[in-house]
C-alpha cells in the first residue's frame, strides 16, 4: 500500500512538472513586435480623376466633370490623415470614420439627386503595419459615388 501511495505522488509531480512547464512559454510573453495599426482608402472608378493640385492652378484637369469627386476624394484623404495623423497600437476607429462620413455626407447632400450608377468605389481599410509594411488589412466600410455633377455646380466648403 505504501509504494502505491509513494508511485501515485511521484506520479502526480511528474505531471504537475509536465503540465507547468507547457506552461513557461505562454507566461514568458510573445517575441513577436506589436503592430501598429494604419488606415488607407482604396478607390476603384470608371472615371478619369485628377489628384493633383497642380492641375486645378494650370488648368489642365483630367475631366472637369470629375473635379467634384477628385476634390472629396482628395478632402477625404486629408480628414483621414487629420484624423489619423500617426499609427498607433490601438487604431481609433470611430474617429477615422467619422472624418470620412462627414465629407461624404456633404457630398451626399449635393449631388444625390444626380446620381443613376456607381462610378467610383472607395473603401477604408484597417491595417497592421510591420515597420511601415501592411501585413494584414480589413475592409472597413464603403463610400460609393454617382453620377458626376456639373461642373458649375461646386459645394461650399
């Protein structure tokens, strides 16, 4: 009965000896660097656009229909970088989008009622940067834009 009793403890240290340290590497943390995250748009259109402001001060614009959506898409890559100035390890999501939408809203307002399709497609992405490097991203949410408004017709703002 005694060796019974001495096996079945040397039994049970063994296996609280096995068990612990299957547990040291989970305790000693990750080597792994934390990423920061990054925002960044994507934009897919069937239309010319022109992001330079160079072009609007010579006069040679892509397409002067295209000027209102070049100038949102342009200011809502400026909300986002104003939004977003720095990667960071949390992200801010809420303020991301809601610099985005803001603009987009205003465009909205303008020129729904011209729009009949789809033209131009732009998508935010949430992504996790390795030294500047997206290794992995997420689409967040879609903007999409209409038919392009006149070119007489420009928003305040």
């Amino acid at each position: 009965m005694e060796q019974k009793k001495h096996r079945f403890i040397r039994f049970t240290l063994l296996a609280l000896l096995c068990l612990g340290a299957s547990l040291v590497p989970i305790s000693c943390g990750n080597d792994e660097p934390e990423l920061l995250v990054g925002y960044y748009l994507r934009i897919d259109t069937q239309v010319r656009l022109s992001f330079y402001e160079q072009d609007e001060e010579q006069g040679t614009s892509a397409d002067p229909q295209a000027d209102v959506l070049s100038n949102t898409i342009l200011k809502m890559r400026s909300a986002l970088k104003e939004a977003y100035p720095e990667p960071t390890l949390e992200g801010d999501d809420a303020a991301v989008i809601t610099a985005l939408d803001n603009i987009y809203k205003k465009y909205k307002r303008f020129y729904s009622h011209l729009e009949k399709g789809t033209v131009c497609t732009v998508k935010l992405y949430r992504a996790k940067l390795d030294d500047g490097i997206v290794v992995n991203s997420r689409p967040m949410t879609v903007f999409l834009f209409g038919a392009l408004p006149p070119t007489n017709e420009q928003p305040d703002w």
